[in-house]
C-alpha cells in the first residue's frame, strides 16, 4: 500500500519529526481535503492571508487557492465553480454541454496542480517524503510535472520534471522559471504517445534513494483527491444549473480524456451521486482503448499506449476517439480574431462563450468534442446535460498554433478557412469512433493494463485483479477521511497554523 501512495498511518517517526519542524520554521500549512472540496469552510483568518498573494506566487499560502473556487482573476473567491455552457451554436447539438474551467488554478493554470497535491500531501503526512533530503520526481505527458513542481516549492522541498522533449515550448519555459536547478528538467524521447519511455527514466532515478517518483499514472492520491473535489465541483456546477432551470435538468455523462486517470475519477463521484455515465476520451491516432492500437498523436496531456493503474475501468460506459487533427484546427479557430469573428458573426455563438474558448487548450477541446460525439451517439436534448473540463487553456498551445498557421496557412487564415475547419471538425463531429462498453469490453480494457503494470513495472498480480471489484475502490475512499485527521494532526505538530 506504500508503494501505492495508499498508507494511512505514519511510516517513519524520525522523518515526521523533521518535516513538521521544517513546515513550522517556514510557516506552511496544509489544506485538508474537505476543504479543498469546501473552501468556505477553511478558517477566516487563513482565507484573509491569501490577500494580497499572488495566484502565481510561490507562497504557500496559495496551497489553500488549489480548488476549483477560484473566479476568473485566480484571487477571487467564485461561490460556484467558474465554467462555460456551450449551446448548439457552437456545438451542433441540443444537448446541454458544461465545461469547467481549470485555468483558474493557482501557479499552473489548470488542475494538476490539484492532482500534485494528492500524492504528495500523503506521503509528507505520513513521514514517508522528507523535504530535507528527497527529491520529487514528477514524470508527466502534460500539466502535472508543473503541478508537481509548484507544489514541491510551496511544501519547501525540490521538485524534478520528467517530461518528453517534444512537448509545447510554454510548458518548459514554465519550468525553466520555477526549478531550483536546470538539471530538475529532465527531457526524455518522443512527444506525447512516449509514456513508457518516461518510465524507464523515472526507474533509473528510482536506483538513488533520495530520489521518490510521484508516478501520476499509479499514485491513487491522484484518483481519490479528483473523486472528492472534482467530483463535488461538478456537482455543484450541475445543481447550480438545475436551480435555473424551467424545468427537469437529467446529468447524462461526465467526459474526460484518460491522461493518468486522474480526472476521470471525479466520473465515479457523479455516478454515486446523480446516475450519470462516464466517457473515457483518447487520441484517434493511438486508439488503446477503444482498438487495443497504438500510434502518436499532439493532444497533449492525455497520454497513451497504456491503460493508468488508477483507471477504474469495470466502472466506464463509453470509450472515444478523437483526432489530433481536430484539436490542432479548433486551437487556431477558438484562439485567432479571424476564427471568433466567423463564430460571432456567422454562428451567432454568445460573448460569453467567445470570452471563455481561451481557457481551452488542447485536451480540453478533446473532452468537447467527445462530449459532442456522445450527445449524437445518445440523441440527447436541451435537458440532458454533458459535463466535462477544459483541463488548461490556450496559454499553453501558443507555440503549437503558430507552427500550425505557418505549416497549412502559410498566405494567411481568412474566415473561409475558418468555416472549412468549424464544418469539418466541429458541427462535422460524428458519433464514429465512439463504443459503448458492456462487460467484456471493459474486461478487454481492464485486461491490457497487465502489460503496462505487471509485466513492465512489476506489480504484484493480487494488487492489479484486486481493482476488478467495487469493493476496493470503496475502501480506498475511506482513506480520505483518515488523511485529513493526519493533515490537522500534522498542522498541530508544526505549529504554523497557530501562528
């Protein structure tokens, strides 16, 4: 269970010892779960020290902005969960399509940051991580080698990215302003589709004990902290929407890319509480779950060519694929004058929805368009809601989009082009590639992880079959609570709470 990321009682008194003194000396508290989930109920006087520190800041006081309260300044307090309903004027369909908005997340800008928190915390709150001496290791495809990085920071100890050399060019400038050290960037072959090659590096660092892998792929940390406080925000936004509505609002499904499973997570959540479904989204260009494929695509973030150990597959409906081609051509249209002209002026779409297509990088316009897919696959109205995040906004993809502009539109992008791209790859988004998932088909899914977790990374076969059962993901949702006793035991210990 330590190797897990799943031990809820304190591993080594010495190194407890030592943190809390650290986190004392330097004044950083920690936020329990429930209140990343409810930050209302965080004390006043912690809430009003967040005034006057900056979302970007490395203060660890913006340990308490990780939370999906955050309004559109990243310093404001929003009462519900910031998103953006998408009509059929952009979309095409009836169907009610509600996007959260993960941009408004401190440091990063985008939900990571969230799921770097949900492995780390555990391990400090149980003595198994010393920021005196270890090293995060933070192996990521997208956002959460940053994540992971700006919370190393923030808990006063050191943090490694290990990502592929091909990834957007704003995600290592990013890096390149917030590590300790260059050496902490650690760039290892290929682009998005290289996940195992990623963990192949972080097990030749695994062989220097000061060095501990956050590997977000089989941390459930990342699972359960996504359950909890994504799972709540999306409620929220979901019955801030049936309380304005004339009439009976149903949650049909909850969409999200696979990426390391994380986010999907908050689709078990939604489930329990309002019946809906789950979609798990992938790049068509390497189809692993829906056609056991392979390949290599630019949809950055969402990773591939394996199946998480924290997936929780038996408890997926609906498998999609969705192109690179798509979100390269969406990420131009969404994010130039001459692609929100055509959409103001020739699909009538909404100001507010035109303010909000910069919060949609390319993953998030993944998870649209599989939310799409599926309102068509289920003939869905204006009463059936599809929910689903834009995991991090446009900011990220600059560099992508110019190389796109300049490779396909090297005379310019005029508002004809625009219209070609908006018809093909948005109202042209068909129900193909899309697969309902009965039994055996997740058995399938749930089968091919084998490979990845204990032929290649050696987990026990009891500790993979044992993911089958609902029981064990129940169970491990118990550990939550235990985690925010050892959290409010661990702010005792180090005093900084109190002063």
């Amino acid at each position: 269970m330590e190797r897990l990321g799943l031990e809820v009682d304190v591993v080594d008194q010495s190194v407890l010892e030592r943190t809390t003194s650290r986190f004392g000396e330097r004044g950083i508290v920690l936020p329990t779960f429930h209140e990343l989930a409810h930050p209302m109920t965080v004390a006043r006087p912690v809430r009003a020290g967040l005034d006057g520190v900056g979302a970007d800041d490395a203060d660890p006081r913006n340990l308490f902005r990780i939370h999906w309260h955050n309004d559109a300044t990243r310093v404001g307090y929003a009462e519900v969960p910031d998103h953006v309903v998408l009509g059929p004027e952009l979309t095409g369909v009836e169907a009610t399509i509600v996007v959260a908005l993960a941009d408004r997340f401190p440091m990063i800008g985008a939900h990571k940051v969230l799921a770097s928190y949900g492995c780390l915390a555990p391990r400090v709150i149980t003595g198994q991580f010393d920021p005196t001496r270890h090293r995060a290791i933070w192996p990521s495809t997208g956002n959460y080698c940053r994540g992971g990085v700006a919370i190393s920071r923030l808990m006063g100890c050191r943090g490694v990215a290990v990502l592929p050399e091909r990834m957007s060019r704003e995600r290592f400038a990013w890096l390149e302003a917030w590590v300790q050290d260059p050496g902490d960037i650690v760039k290892t072959p290929g682009s998005e589709s290289n996940v195992k090659e990623i963990y192949d590096e972080c097990n030749r660092l695994a062989g220097d004990p000061t060095n501990v892998i956050f590997n977000q792929f089989s941390e459930f940390g990342n699972h359960l902290v996504h359950y909890l406080v994504t799972g709540h925000a999306i409620g929220e936004i979901f019955e801030d929407l049936q309380a304005r509505s004339s009439t009976e609002l149903s949650l049909h499904a909850f969409v999200s890319a696979t990426g390391s499973a994380g986010t999907i997570a908050a689709g078990d959540y939604l489930k329990e509480h309002f019946g809906s479904g789950i979609l798990a989204a992938e790049a068509l260009e390497c189809p692993t779950m829906l056609s056991n494929g392979f390949g290599e695509h630019n949809i950055q973030g969402i990773g591939d060519k394996h199946v998480p150990l924290i997936h929780n597959v038996m408890n997926t409906d609906y498998v999609a694929a969705v192109s690179h081609r798509a979100t390269d051509a969406l990420n131009v249209v969404f994010n130039t004058d001459v692609g929100r002209a055509f959409l103001a002026a020739r699909r009538q779409v909404p100001e507010t929805v035109l303010r909000a297509l910069g919060s949609f990088g390319l993953s998030s316009i993944c998870n649209i368009l599989a939310a799409i897919k599926l309102a068509k696959h289920s003939n869905l109205g204006p009463h059936d809601v599809v929910a689903t995040v834009a995991t991090d906004g446009a900011p990220m993809y600059v560099s992508e989009r110019d190389a796109y502009l300049a490779r396909r539109y090297p005379g310019g992008f005029d508002e004809h082009d625009a219209a070609l791209l908006v018809g093909e790859h948005l109202l042209g988004a068909g129900e193909d590639h899309l697969r309902e998932l009965d039994h055996a088909e997740r058995v399938r899914i749930f089968n091919l992880g084998y490979f990845t977790w204990v032929e290649q990374q050696g987990v026990p076969v009891d500790e993979f079959s044992q993911r089958l059962m609902p029981s064990f993901w129940h169970e491990i949702r118990g550990m939550l609570e235990r985690w925010d006793e050892l959290i409010r035991e661990f702010n005792a210990r180090s005093g900084a709470a109190a002063a």
